[in-house]
C-alpha cells in the first residue's frame, strides 16, 4: 500500500495546530488560574523550610502540567510546519526505486526536487496558485503518470504541440532527428546495449538502449495535446513512459529534478557522496 505522505503531513500539521491553538486560546487559562491558587495558598508560607518548599514545587508542577495531547502538538507543530512548507513549495528529497532512467540516475541514488520552478501547487491537491516557469525539452522531472497516483521520474522529449515519433531507438521531434554519439558499448566482447549522448535540441544528456530495440523502442508516433509533455526514461529499452500510457497532464507535475545528494544501495551497506552533483 502507498502511503499519500503529504496528506499524513498536513493532517499532523493541522491537528497539532489545532491542539496547540485550543490550549493557547483555552486550555492554558485553566493553568493559569490553578498556578494563580497555588501562589495564593502559599503566600504567606515560610519556603526556609524543606517541607513546604518541596510541597509548594509540587503544587505548582502539577497545576502547570500540561496533557500530553498539548506537550506533544506544541513540540512537534513547529517542526512538522517548516518540513511542509520545504517540502511542499521549495525543496523536496526523493529516492529513486528503479533503473528506467541509468545512466542519469541510478537505484538507489537519493535526489532533490525543485518544487517551485515549474509553479507553486497547494500540496495534496496540487493545485497551482502561482505561475512561474514551464517545463522545457531536456528537464528531468517527478510527476504523476495518468494512470496511478504515484511517483515516476523521466526526461521531458515532448512539448505541448509537439510531434513524436521513435524509430529503432531514434528519437525524431517535429520531423528533426535528435543526434546521438556513441560513448560505450557494453559488455565489450558481445555488445547488448549501448551507452549514448543524446542532443535534445541543445541539452546533451547520456542515455542507454538496447543494440536490439525492445518492444517500446521499434516504432511509436504520438502528436502532444496542448497542457501535457511526453515523458521517457533515459534508459529507453527498460522503461515504462509515455510510450505505454501517454503523454503526462501539467496538473500532474511535481518539479523539477536537479541534484543528486547521496546513493544508498540498502540498509546494510554504507551511504555514498561519489555521486553526488547537478542532474544533467
């Protein structure tokens, strides 16, 4: 089961809001009167002695206690406030669970996500409230694919408007063939894939395939609605993309992938910063 963690986010924000403005606004009067009775009952005590000094701490400890509902909600709402507004209008970590986009990214490699370049979105309804910049041919971008509601990461190779059409690993836009340079082939002796630069209209980028195109890679042409961008994983035979299920909504847009700041194989190996740097 996927967990939606920006709705469990902002409902821990809001309940513990909520709890901390009700004991501001209410409950904190209550103590606040109990502390006033303690500090009258003991006005004329004699603190010199042990005895009365520790039942007068005690006194006031307990009428100043709070329930763990509120000692709780006024720790944590502060925290849980500033990581939703990081995650939701500025910077968002990702890690990424499959190997559709090597040689860019690997399994394994935890990113950062700009939130904001492509707009500010309300999070969980994603709504845009402030239009800033568009996706553009070559960004590597988080969205949701329009058939589930849940992370993919690809390369944008279609505009709204464009033509598409993918040939035996050649990938032509509006009629024009993106060049491809050959960087390596892999395993040298009997060569199964091909490591590539690809120019995507001026945004050079590796990218690897298959020496026999697999199922999606032999032939495909779409034309990209107005409001949506054809998206496909660098690694072109092993990725399900556009090419299955469709050019991608702007409403569904996440941000806009950037940084690479640890890789983390599992649990039981060591973190590495080897690959940290700029997503190209």
């Amino acid at each position: 089961m996927d967990i939606n963690f920006p709705l469990v986010l902002v409902i821990l924000v809001f309940v513990s809001g909520a709890i901390w403005l009700l004991d501001h606004f209410t409950l904190a009067k209550g103590r606040r009167k109990a502390i006033a009775a303690v500090e009258s009952q003991f006005a004329e005590a004699d603190f010199d002695d042990d005895t009365i000094k520790l039942a007068y701490d005690q006194a006031r400890q307990a009428a100043s206690q709070e329930s763990w509902p509120v000692e709780y909600s006024k720790s944590f709402f502060p925290v849980l406030f500033v990581v939703l507004i990081l995650r939701s209008f500025l910077v968002e970590p990702f890690q990424i669970p499959s190997g559709s986009m090597i040689p860019t990214l690997k399994i394994g490699d935890f990113i950062l996500v700009n939130k904001y370049t492509y707009g500010i979105r309300l999070p969980v309804v994603r709504t845009k409230v402030w239009d800033i910049n568009q996706p553009e041919r070559g960004d590597v971008m988080v969205f949701f694919p329009p058939h589930k509601s849940i992370y993919y990461i690809k390369r944008v190779v279609g505009l709204p408007g464009d033509e598409i059409h993918y040939i035996n690993n050649v990938l032509y836009v509006n009629g024009e063939k993106m060049p491809q340079t050959l960087l390596a082939s892999l395993p040298p002796a009997a060569p199964q894939y091909q490591i590539m630069s690809e120019n995507l209209g001026g945004v050079e980028h590796a990218m690897r395939k298959n020496v026999i195109p697999g199922r999606l890679s032999r032939e495909g042409s779409w034309i990209v609605p107005e409001g949506h961008y054809f998206m496909m994983g660098d690694n072109r035979d092993n990725s399900s993309d556009s090419r299955e299920w469709g050019p991608v909504p702007e409403e569904n847009i996440v941000g806009k992938a950037f940084a690479i700041w640890m890789h983390w194989d599992s649990l039981l190996s060591l973190p590495s910063f080897k690959r940290v740097g700029e997503i190209q």
